[in-house]
C-alpha cells in the first residue's frame, strides 16, 4: 500500500492546519509525520498523537478513522450516537453531498458529549457548506480533523486509567494503517 501521507514535515502540518497547534499543543518540529506522531506516542502525553493523527489523515480517512476508533473504545452505542456513527460511515462508503447533509443533519442534533455525534460533524465539515441557501458558508478546512480528534479523545475518555495506553496504541495503530506505514509494529 503506498502511503497516503501529504506532508513531508509535521511542521507542514501545522502550516497547513493552524488550528492544530491549539487542538495538539506541541512544537511543529521538520521531522517526517510519522516519526513525530512515534516521538508523540512516546511522550507524556501520548494523546496528542491522536490529535495529530487526525490532522495528518486526508478527510475521509480522518473520518473513517474515528469511527473505528469510538467503535472500539464505545462498543454497544445507544440509538442515536449508533445513528450518528452509521451517518458518517455512509458517508465514508460514498462521499456525497446528500450523505454529508445526513450526517450533519444528525450530528447537528446530537449530543455534543457523545464521540459518535463528533464523527458525524467530521463528515458533515468534510466540504461543502454549513447551511443550505442564501446563508450558505463554506466548511473551514480544519474542521474535519478538529472533529475527529474530538470524537477520540471524548471516546478515550471512557476507558479506565488501566486500559488506556493500550487503547491509545490500538487507535495509532489504525491511524498508522490508514496512512500506509509499512514500519508500525
């Protein structure tokens, strides 16, 4: 598989994502991505390298990503947080516009606490506008991977304190799978 990374530094990344310096709170360096996201990992604070991640991926990886990640840190998901993960998993199967509305439809209604409403908003701010109509405003480009990273963290944010770094290191490696890193392990 070859790799899906668009950047050749993190500080790239940053450039390209302002709002990431805000949402991960570390020093864009000029290393490669992925041994930054590695360098993040390893750190004290393992989970800004979920917060990279989600600025690294393209979009509807980014998005695909997250569901996969609140799938697995909150298995069982009640009606509407389970209707707002099947939202934006169609739209990752077929990113149209019809399908982004869907999923922002739901996620616009949904409970701001709950991961599954955050991928839902990553596939509604994945382009497009904001409102249909005369009002109509163009998605900022930061806002996908702003959602995602969300929709992890608030996830992580149910598992317990024993579980954590093994979920943390589950949800790089899918990150990892998704870029094409042929050295994960």
């Amino acid at each position: 598989m070859a790799s899906r990374i668009r950047f050749a530094t993190a500080r790239e990344v940053f450039d390209a994502f302002p709002s990431a310096v805000d949402d991960v709170r570390v020093e864009p360096t000029d290393e490669p991505p992925l041994a930054f996201v590695r360098a993040l990992a390893a750190g004290p604070t393992p989970e800004n390298a979920l917060g990279f991640c989600a600025y690294l991926l393209p979009r509807r990886e980014a998005v695909w990503w997250g569901c996969q990640c609140v799938r697995t840190l909150c298995p069982n998901l009640p009606g509407p947080e389970g209707q707002a993960i099947e939202a934006a998993e169609a739209w990752v199967r077929e990113p149209e516009d019809e399908r982004r509305r869907a999923a922002m439809s739901v996620g616009m209604q949904g409970n701001r606490n709950a991961a599954a409403t955050w991928v839902a908003l990553a596939a509604a701010w994945s382009g497009g506008t904001m409102m249909a109509g005369d009002n109509a405003v163009p998605v900022a480009p930061h806002l996908t991977a702003r959602a995602v990273r969300i929709a992890v963290l608030t996830a992580l944010a149910r598992v317990g304190a024993r579980d954590r770094a093994q979920q943390i290191k589950v949800c790089l490696d899918g990150a990892l799978r998704l870029v094409g890193d042929q050295t994960r392990g």
